[in-house]
C-alpha cells in the first residue's frame, strides 16, 4: 500500500513537496523519477518483499518502463508464472514488477487478469505516454486535475498533493449539494473541489504528453441479471467456496495481520474464516453505556475463534480534539462521526503491530444488508404480481419483528417522484439559494428513482454509494500506516452475486440470507440470528449534547457566521441545534453534515466569504 504521484513536466522540487504531504501514505521508503516530459514520486508502506528491490518508482530491465503503484494485486504469484513462461524475469518478489510486466505483455487488457486492490501509472519513455488505471470498484484512489489551456496534467493518489500546485479550485457547489440533500459523496467522477476529479472506478486513462490530450475509457462494469441456473443450496455452496478462498489470498503478507471485528454478520464471518488457518489479533470500538455497543457480540465471536480482541473507545472529547486532523485527513466532508470511529480502530491496530487489517466492507451493497432494500424487494413483489411470495415475506417481516423500516421503504417508493424528491428537500439544510434551482445536482436521485427492483438497486449502490465508504477505509487505514484488504469485494464473488435471483439474497424476511446460510457452523448462530443494523455507529446525538460539541455549535453557528452559510439554511440549521440541545429532537445527521462541511472550508477555504 502506497501513494503515488505525477505531473507532465520536470520538477524536482516540486515532485518531493507532493510526495511530502503523502508521506503518511508510506513511511518505509520513498523515490522519485524525472526527465523532461514527466515527473513521478511513489510513498512506500511494505507489504510484499520488504527489500530494497521493491523501490519505486521500478523500471523494466531496459529503463523503458516506468510504474508507481498503489495496491495489492493477489493473484501476483500464478500471473509471475504465466509471464515466466512467456520469457520474462524478475529481480523482486513484489506484484509492483508483475504489474508492469503484465502491462508491457497484454496493454490494457492485463487489467482483467488482476484480482485485487489498484491504481497505478506506467510511464512509456519511448512513446511518451502515461497510462493511468482503477481497480474495478474503485477500492483504491487517483485523483488528476487537467488545465487543457495551460496544458498541465497532476495526479495523485489523494487531493491535498495536487493543492501543492498553483491551481485554481473553488467548492463545488453541486457535489455540495448533493452531500446535503442525499448523504453522498462519491457517486461521480467530480470531487467537492472544483476542477479536481477522479480517474472514475473501472477505468483507464491514458495521456498523450507530447500532444497534452487526455482519454478515460471504462475497462469493468457490473450488471445485475438473474443468469444463475443453479439452487439455492448450490448457491450457498459456491458462496462459501469463494468467500473462502477471497479470506485466505487476502492474508498472504510479509507483515503482521489482523481484522476489524464490529460485531456484525460482515465482520464475524471474516473473522471466524481466517481462524480455520491462523490466530490474528482483532480491533473494535465500543461505548460503555450506550443502547446499540455491540460488546456483546464482539466477545461472543472472540471466544469462538479463541482471537485476541482490542478495543478502543471514541469519545466526543477526543473527536472534537481531532477535528480538524481528520477533515484534513479524508480530504472532503463526510455525514457522520462514524468515520472518525474507523479511524480509532485503525490506530488501534497500527498500536499493536498489525499493519494490515481485513473488513467487511462491502458486504452490505452485495447482499442487501441495509433493511430499506426490503421495501425495493417488496415493491417488486408486489408490482410483478408474486404475490404468494410477497405475502410470506411480509409474514417472515412481521414475525422477525424487524418490519418497520421495510414497511416504510415500501411506501416511500410507491410515491410520486416528485414526492420522493421533496422529501428530501424539506429534511435538509439546504439554503434558498441551493435549493431553487441556480444549482444544479447530479444525476444521483435520477439513477436512484430509476432502480425497479432489488437488483437495480444493489447496482445502484455498488456504483454510487459503495465508492465513498472505500474512501474513507482507504483514508482511515493509510493516515495510520495500515493497509485495509475487503474480501467481499472480490470481483468473483461480486460477478457471482450479481448474477443471483433476489431470492437468494432476501429470503424468509432475512436480508444477506445467502451469507447467513453460508456460515452456518462457521459463524456463531448469536450474530447469524441477528436482524438489528448497526455497523460502525457512534452514540453521535448524545456527543452533539457534551460541552466541547455544544460550544462549538455556539461557537461556528449561533454566535458566529460561518463559512457554509452560502450552502446552509443558517435559520433552520440553529433553529435543530437548539432543539436538539434543549428539546430532546434527533438532529444528529443534520448537525453532524454542517459541522464537518464548516470543518472542511475552515481547512482548505479559510478566507472565503471573508470581508
């Protein structure tokens, strides 16, 4: 795991200013590569062949080739024999060389041999060409800024390398709108500062650096079909197999590793996977006191596998103390404390030796974990006519007792369009002007509006809602030295769930239930029977009511004028602090969105709107 960086003309000093607001991406080892056309910088964390031979930037034996390379590729060792046969020699035992190796033999399509994590540049010399790639769901970053006038070309695994330049960015109001009414980020190639964009998931890029042209083409797009012929018993079968063998290829390392353990189905299930081969420690956050800790169920699945289990504490005095290190850490705003939760966990590991950490993310887009994708599934029942089956998942629903959320989500999509969207519009903090149409949105609530079944909507949230959570693992694990490995994110097990019936995947009221009946006798039954949703939640209405996060709010919006007041409805917005303060009203998701949208402009847009 690394981070790289690059731009289209000779720079030393400036390649080594990039590479210095990375160098938390990659204490182990740093270089540079420089001619008259280009300029590369690579940050190294190792992983695989802690030796000098896997320095980057690395060139093929005739210095033609150049790659730097952010990742892990976990197929390396079967695709180095493959290359062997076909002449090629190695001098390291990295998957860096096999990469590039792969590029030269196959071009472009050596994207689709890879199994694993990636974005990568390989820099041709003779041709003069850059070639840019993204693993397919976008599980690793690569931002680039692209002035056609000017002819300058940066990129760089995060956005703060690329503010080094003297480039012009402003907020982009349209992905800030976004944020506000839908609780996204990432669902688009365009990032929160405008003019910086992202090489899209499932892309390549190639640049031209004697004509300073610029062409993104997609190499990997998932499709939902029902294309499945099989049982569902040989379903559960083929599930596990792949699960199986996604769990074990991601522990091959020459460093210690470990895996985050929530307490969740996700997480249990990989955890109780890598104790069939080894004992690895595992890290958790929890909150004494608070109605929805799973300390309970950590510890039931810590006494299964016999693991190690640390734990860690968040606390909203400590948040607030690290505010601004996390803001500036995940680069753009994010809607929930949450995320700052991750980050202890991954410090946690990074404390304890554990340099790589395996989690479950993923899971939840693939398998339908969240309990509003019931409400697709019935809705389609419903308007398909299967009616037996609706009224026996309905029964399933209400027996399970975790119906509501199901019940609600039904109703919602049975709305008028235009109904759905005002919803969103009357809950957020929207200002007058964000709101009356001088700004425009993405296509977001349009591709969400057209999904018709639970199929389409699991594609939907693979395309547009997982990319944000791979952000901020990626983020949370980098800025503390660890390397974040997602199993369920295997291209096979993505491929084969993709092309299951939706009653594979909610069945009898229970949603993941092909994972559920694939653990069975592997995970404990305790988390297999679990129906509630928790993930990474933090207790974030009570820490808005603690001293440091009620003085803030007084602070930055009640007494002060804030920086987001050009996006915010500064009346409505005091108007929820002091009723979430003072008159018991849940407006944690709201507050939580302002204060880190207010934190990002203060980091990155300090003088804006000052007078």
């Amino acid at each position: 795991m690394c981070g790289i960086n690059g731009f289209n003309w000779k720079d030393e000093y400036i390649i080594e200013k990039m590479n210095s607001s990375l160098r938390h991406r990659g204490p182990d080892d740093e270089g540079i590569y420089v001619d008259e056309e280009v300029s590369l910088g690579h940050l190294r964390l190792s992983i695989i062949d802690l030796s000098e031979n896997g320095h980057q930037p690395m060139s093929d034996r005739q210095d033609k080739f150049f790659i730097i390379y952010n990742g892990e590729v976990y197929n390396f060792q079967a695709l180095r024999e493959e290359l062997e046969l076909l002449g090629y020699s190695f001098k390291s035992n990295t998957d860096t060389e096999v990469i590039l190796y792969s590029y030269m033999q196959w071009k472009e399509r050596c994207l689709e041999k890879f199994n694993g994590m990636f974005a990568f540049a390989v820099y041709d010399s003779e041709s003069k060409r850059l070639f840019l790639a993204r693993d397919r769901m976008g599980i690793k970053p690569l931002y680039y800024y692209f002035d056609e006038k000017n002819e300058v070309f940066l990129f760089s695994s995060e956005i703060p390398p690329l503010l080094e330049h003297k480039i012009d960015i402003e907020p982009n109001k349209k992905l800030i709108k976004d944020y506000l009414l839908y609780n996204v980020s990432d669902h688009t190639d365009e990032t929160f500062f405008g003019g910086i964009k992202k090489i899209p998931k499932g892309c390549y890029a190639t640049f031209d650096l004697m004509r300073c042209e610029l062409e993104i083409k997609e190499w990997y797009n998932i499709k939902y079909n029902e294309r499945f012929a099989g049982t569902y018993e040989e379903a559960i079968s083929t599930f596990r197999d792949l699960m199986v063998d996604s769990v074990d290829i991601r522990l091959i390392s020459d460093v210690p590793v470990g895996t985050c353990l929530s307490g969740g189905i996700d997480s249990s299930a990989i955890a109780c996977l890598i104790n069939r081969k080894m004992k690895i420690k595992t890290f958790s956050a929890v909150y004494n006191g608070y109605e929805r800790d799973e300390s309970r169920y950590i510890s039931i699945v810590a006494e299964k596998t016999g693991m190690a289990n640390y734990r860690v504490h968040p606390t909203a005095e400590k948040l607030r103390e690290d505010l601004f290190k996390i803001i500036k850490l995940i680069g753009e705003p994010f809607p929930s404390a949450s995320i700052y939760a991750q980050n202890c966990v991954q410090k946690l590991a990074k404390g304890n030796d554990v340099t790589v950490v395996l989690d479950g993310q993923g899971a939840d887009e693939l398998l339908a974990g969240y309990h509003y994708f019931l409400g697709f599934y019935l809705v389609d029942l419903l308007k398909t006519l299967r009616l037996k089956r609706f009224a026996s998942e309905c029964y399933n629903l209400i027996k399970g007792k975790e119906y509501m959320i199901g019940i609600q989500s039904s109703l919602y999509l049975l709305l008028p369009i235009f109904i759905r969207e005002q919803i969103f519009l009357r809950e957020s903090l929207l200002s007058r002007e964000m709101m009356n149409g001088s700004v425009a949105t993405t296509e977001y609530f349009k591709n969400f509006s057209d999904c018709r079944s639970l199929g389409q909507s699991l594609e939907f949230h693979l395309k547009y809602r997982l990319e944000q959570l791979l952000k901020w693992e990626d983020r949370n694990s980098m800025g503390n030295q660890t390397e974040s490995r997602v199993p369920f994110l295997d291209y096979r097990i993505i491929e084969f769930i993709s092309g299951l019936p939706d009653d594979f995947i909610i069945r009898e009221g229970r949603t993941k239930a092909l994972l559920r009946d694939a653990m069975i006798d592997i995970v404990p039954s305790e988390i297999l029977k679990r129906r509630d949703k928790i993930g990474y939640e933090t207790p974030d209405a009570y820490w808005l009511k603690t001293e440091d996060f009620e003085k803030l709010l007084s602070d930055w919006f009640l007494r002060g004028e804030p920086l987001c007041r050009e996006y915010i409805d500064l009346k409505k917005l005091r108007h929820q602090i002091k009723e979430h303060i003072h008159k018991n009203k849940n407006h944690a998701r709201n507050l939580w969105k302002a204060i880190f949208l207010e934190a990002w402009l203060k980091t990155f847009f300090p003088n804006r709107n000052r007078m």
